[in-house]
C-alpha cells in the first residue's frame, strides 16, 4: 500500500510522499505556526514551535496515514517581545506570505484540504486577516486554530491552579514543556528578582512576574492532561477537513 513512512513531511523521501499522493492515501496536511521568541527566565525560546509540533504531530498519528506535518514556521510575529534579547520576530505581512507560500506548495501537490495549527498567541491576528483571502486565492479547505481553543473553561479550572490559560510562559506552557519536552524547562540559577530585565511597558513587566510565579505551579501530569485534550481537539478538526 503506498503511504506515508512518517507524519512529519521532512522525514519522508519523495517517493513515498509522491505515491501516497498519487495513491489518495494522503488526503490532508498540519502546518504547524511558532514562534522564536523570549519565555520567561525558564522556558526555552522554541516552546511554541515545538509544542504546535508535538500536537499536530500526535493528532497526524492518529489520523496515519492520511495527514501529514509539515516544516514549521519557526519564526513568528512577536515584535511585541522585542525588549527581551533573542525574541526573532517577522513582519505580520512577511509571515502572512510565508505561510501563504506553504500552502500554495501544497496546493501545488494536490492537497487541499490545510490545517493551520497555531502554537503562539501573536500569529492569531495576523493570520485571521487573511485567511478568507488565503482562502480565495487558493481555492482550498483551509482553516486555522490555535491549539488552545480545544480548552473550556471548565477544563482550565479543573487543571491550572492559576486560572490561566494560555498565558505566557506560565503555568499552563509550562506544565507542557515539561510533560513533552523537559529539557526545555531550565530552572537552574533563575534570580527573577535580581534578573536585569529591560521590559518598557509597565503592564507587560506586571505580567511577566505574575507569569513567572504562576509558572511554578505546573506539573508534568498537568501537562499531560492539556495535551491529550489538544490533540484529540485538532485530530477531530482535522478529521472533519478529510471527511
Ligand atoms: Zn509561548
């Protein structure tokens, strides 16, 4: 049977991306949106890339093999993270063409049926704008969410203690990162008091020590719980984009 050898595009030779297209076993894609971009004096830069990653990778295997993931966008649109050295940031229209780009190469493939899965709160806006553009352009089945949308309220309230949820480098992504990817969360030597932070904007430096002691609140099952929900949630969204 001609199929796909791994969900994540990038894995794959050609051939066995040609041939399962060929074949209609391939019938939709992720494209998964980050960011590279400050997370608190604890979390890794790449947190929202990698966990856009881990959920739409988790929700492809249970779709195997009709979905596949492709290449992240790994740079995102956080030019409101500027102040903190290492934030990479793209211009909203440079980002809305790239991912454009992706899309198109897609639909250059045959696939039409696209699900954006989105891993950083500032890409929302920007590709909100633009999706009924995409849309038309394209002349595909696409869509996008943000991972969290899967949470209800009820939910947040049962599992973050803070009540919180996305956040920023708080509880909740931080509860994920260590859940999926441990070594992202890198408590060693963190001074947050003593830390010389160069944040300009009073409220964003309120919130960022909020965040930062809410963070200390996450636990690796809490993560677990949050990240089965998503992947279910995007696994579902997907499955009717298929259907
Ligand atoms: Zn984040």
């Amino acid at each position: 049977m001609s199929q796909i050898k791994s969900v994540l595009l990038w894995e794959n030779q050609r051939r066995y991306i040609r041939e399962a297209i060929d074949a209609g076993t391939l019938k939709g894609a992720i494209i998964p949106t980050g960011s590279t971009e400050q997370h608190n004096e604890h979390l890794a830069m790449n947190h929202d890339t990698a966990s856009a990653v881990h959920v739409s990778k988790l929700a492809a295997q249970k779709l195997f093999p009709q979905v596949i993931v492709t290449t992240p966008l790994a740079i995102g649109v956080s030019e409101h993270w500027m102040d903190h050295k290492g934030t990479l940031t793209l211009r909203p229209e440079v980002f809305g063409e790239v991912l454009y780009d992706v899309a198109d190469s897609l639909r250059r493939h045959g696939i039409e049926n696209v699900l954006i899965v989105n891993g950083h709160a500032g890409n929302a806006g920007p590709v909100r704008e633009r999706l009924d553009g995409f849309r038309e352009r394209l002349g595909i089945n696409i869509n996008f969410h943000s991972y969290w949308e899967a949470y209800t309220s009820e939910l947040i309230k049962e599992q973050m203690e803070s009540g919180v949820c996305p956040g920023h480098a708080a509880e909740f992504e931080t509860a994920f990162g260590l859940a999926a990817f441990p070594q992202n969360v890198d408590w060693e030597g963190v001074d947050y008091d003593n830390a010389k932070l160069t944040i300009s904007d009073p409220r964003q430096a309120e919130s960022d020590r909020a965040y930062h002691h809410q963070a200390k609140l996450a636990t690796a099952e809490k993560g677990e719980v949050m990240i089965n929900v998503a992947v279910d949630w995007v696994a579902e969204k997907m499955r009717e984009m298929i259907g």
